[in-house]
C-alpha cells in the first residue's frame, strides 16, 4: 500500500539519518540558534530534501508525501528544527511548482532545489492567525504593478528566507478576494523585525514582516488572481502531513531515550524498567507512535493519489492532529521517565517536549484541525 519500505526510501531514509546525526549536533549553540544555518541547509540539499516537492524538470527529485514524510521523520527525530525549515520550504516549492508561471518555475525552483534559495510561507498576520481569510494586508493595483503594504508575524526563516510567498488582499471579497505573491527578500519596502525569542525549536527562526509601499511587478503574482487563499490551503495539506511526520520523529526519540533510561537506572533495588506502572506509561507511549505513523502514512498515500473524497480531505488534520497531540504526550511522559534527569538539558528529553508544543499551534492549531473534521463529517451527512 506504501512506499515506505521501497529499497531507494529505506536508502535515502539511512542517508539522512546519518547526515542528521553528524552534522545538527554541531550546530547546537547560542552562535546558531534562532538562525537557518545554511550549510546545514545546503548539506540537506545535497541529499535532495531542499526538492523533495519539485519536479525533475526543475532539479528536483519529485519525492511522494510519502517519502518526504519519512525523511522528515528522520531529520525531527535528531532536531525539529532543520525539520521545520525544510518543510517550510518544501510547502512553498510545491505551491510554485503546481501554481506558478513557467518563467516563476525557470527562475526559482533550480535554484530552490539546489538549496541557493530558501523558501518562506507568509500568511499570519497579528490579526489574522487562526481567521486567516480575514487578513488585512492589501496589493492594490497600479498600472502594471501591486503596490504591497501591511504586515505578516510569525513567519519561519524571516530573515534568512530568499523568497516569501505572501498572501494579500486584492479586493474586498472574502477569501475570493485574497492572492498570492512571491516577494524577494531584496525587494525594496520589505523590513523584517529581529526573530522572537521563543519557548523552543531554536533552530529555526520565526519573525515579522512589514511591507511599505513594495511595488511588485505582475509577474510576482502566482497562480490566478484573487485565488491565493485555495493555494494557502492546497499547500498547507502537504504542510500538515509533514508537520505530523515531524511529531512522530520527536516521539520516536522521546520513547527511544526512555527506554534506555529506564534499562539503565535502578530504584528499590530493580531496575526501573521492571516496574509495571512505568511499563504501562511505555506501551502507550509506543502504541500512540504507532498509531500516529499510520495516520500520516495514510494522509500521504491520499495526498499521493490526489484523492478527492471527505476521508482524504480530513486525512491531513487527522494526522497533524492525532500525531502533535501523541507527540506532547508521549515527550511529557518521557520527561516523567527520567525524574530528575527529565528536566536537565543535558539529557536532551525537555528539548523535545518543548519543541513538541510549536507542532500543536503550527499550520492550523489543533482546535482548528478538529473544526475542519468535524466540518467534513457534517458536509457529509447533510
Ligand atoms: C514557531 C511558529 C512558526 C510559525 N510559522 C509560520 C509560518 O511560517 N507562516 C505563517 O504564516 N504562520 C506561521 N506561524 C503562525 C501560526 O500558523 C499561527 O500562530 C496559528 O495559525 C495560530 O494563530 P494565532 O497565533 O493568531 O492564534 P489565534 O488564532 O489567536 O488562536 C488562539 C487560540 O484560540 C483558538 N481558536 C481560534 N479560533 C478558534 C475557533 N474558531 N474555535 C476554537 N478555537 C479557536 C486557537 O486554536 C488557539 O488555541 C507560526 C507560529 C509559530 C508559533
């Protein structure tokens, strides 16, 4: 039914795995958080993660969901951040790839695939998250021209992206009214704030965007105009089977280290894997992984086979869902595991669970993917 046990996957998975484990630890200091690293970036690149959503055509190696949730997985399980920013990438890749203009296609995604350029997703804004129809930066039309102003929040690789595509309004319609721009970071009226100091995922940044009267030519429009907002959404489907192909990777990690502390350290004379009670916590631990891997398995095989039925619609939130809520549990479980230790950095077991809150919030919180269940169940029946 998958691909995931194809013999190229199961290569290119040990690939990056490898590549994970040598190179994020070297960039886990106070010099690089809250940047991109870019020859982590580029290294990534090398394995073909920066064109996992690109078609050959354009350099890329047109990985399935399927596959880009499996390195994904991989990378996560190591760092979340390189995870997040590469996923950010890929979201935009593929909406270029699938929406934009040959000349839009010719001009970024060689250079997207080889890691040159550095993709960024802008659609938050400060009043305007959850709500995101309702944002209030405008492109009014001027002659051959947008004229771009208002302001984005929390947007991954704000000052190290090379390219944002930017959702704007261009008429008082709703979501009919909404399109979609690429914006070079060089554009002039672009100014990006200093990145937020946040509660984890240290590498890989998030900042403000404010555009001041920044004349974008016609031919930075991507897709149709007043159509941007159906792009948003087609991307953040792919965006959310990877978020959860992230969640399981910090889960994986999280069960992986309590289980070797659990084998290890004793109390009352056993080792603490042989008290039921933690045994119990174990189980439902990897039973919650389990689950969730299948889950974004399936929503990648729907996304794989463009199904268009209600189940694959609500297959995307199902398992960005199920897995970010798995992973919260499963990472506060595993800093229990520990005791003591499980609030010590150095044990590397908070890490994850501080990392694992961002993916409940991210690409539609977890409230908003049980809306759009629920939303298609009562489609469905009606
Ligand atoms: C680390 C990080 C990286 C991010 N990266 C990007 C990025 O690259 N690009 C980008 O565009 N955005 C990005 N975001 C923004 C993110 O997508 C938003 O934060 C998220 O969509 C929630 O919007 P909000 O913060 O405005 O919360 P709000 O919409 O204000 O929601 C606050 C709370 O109310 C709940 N809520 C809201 N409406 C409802 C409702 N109708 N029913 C029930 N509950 C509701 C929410 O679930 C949440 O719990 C990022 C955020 C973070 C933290």
């Amino acid at each position: 039914m998958f691909d995931n046990q194809s013999k190229e996957l199961q290569e290119m998975r040990e690939s990056v795995r490898k590549l994970a484990h040598k190179l994020i630890p070297q960039f886990r200091s106070s010099e690089f958080y809250n940047t991109v690293p870019r020859r982590l970036f580029s290294s990534f690149a090398e394995l073909g993660l920066a064109g996992l959503s690109i078609p050959e055509d354009y350099d890329g190696i047109a990985a399935s969901a399927a596959t880009s949730a499996a390195v994904l997985e991989e990378v996560a399980a190591v760092d979340l951040g390189p995870a997040i920013f590469i996923s950010v990438h890929s979201m935009v890749s593929g909406i270029i790839a699938r929406g934009g203009s040959e000349d839009q296609k010719r001009r970024y995604l060689p250079k997207m695939s080889s890691g040159e350029f550095l993709g960024a997703f802008a659609l938050t804004e400060p009043s305007a998250g959850s709500d995101a129809r309702n944002l209030k930066s405008s492109a009014k039309r001027d002659g051959d021209t947008f004229i771009l102003n208002g302001s984005k929040c929390y947007i991954t690789s704000a000052g190290w992206a090379d390219l944002y595509v930017t959702f704007a309004k261009t008429s008082e319609n709703g979501e009919e009214g909404i399109s979609c721009f690429i914006v070079e970071a060089n554009t002039p009226g672009l100014i990006i704030s200093s990145p937020e100091k946040k509660m984890g995922c240290e590498l890989s940044p998030i900042a403000s965007l404010t555009f001041e009267n920044m004349r974008l030519a016609k031919s930075q429009l991507l897709g149709t105009l007043h159509k941007g907002y159906a792009t948003a959404l087609g991307g953040l489907a792919g965006g959310r089977v990877n978020i959860a192909a992230c969640a399981n990777g910090l889960s994986r990690t999280a069960i992986e280290k309590a289980v070797a502390h659990l084998n290890e350290r004793q109390q009352f004379g056993s080792k603490l894997m042989e008290f039921q009670g933690l045994q119990f916590m174990l189980a439902d631990m990897q039973m919650k992984y389990e689950a969730a891997r299948l889950l974004t398995l399936n929503a990648a095989d729907l996304l794989d086979q463009a199904t268009k039925s209600p189940e694959a619609r609500m297959a995307p939130s199902i398992a960005k869902c199920y897995a970010t809520d798995a992973a919260m549990q499963i990472t506060t479980d595993a800093v229990q595991l520990l005791g003591g230790a499980g609030y010590i950095k150095d044990y590397d077991v908070e890490r994850l669970m501080r990392d694992a809150k961002m993916l409940q919030i991210v690409e539609g919180t977890n409230q908003i993917q049980r809306m759009l269940i629920a939303r298609e169940l009562a489609k469905a029946a009606a």
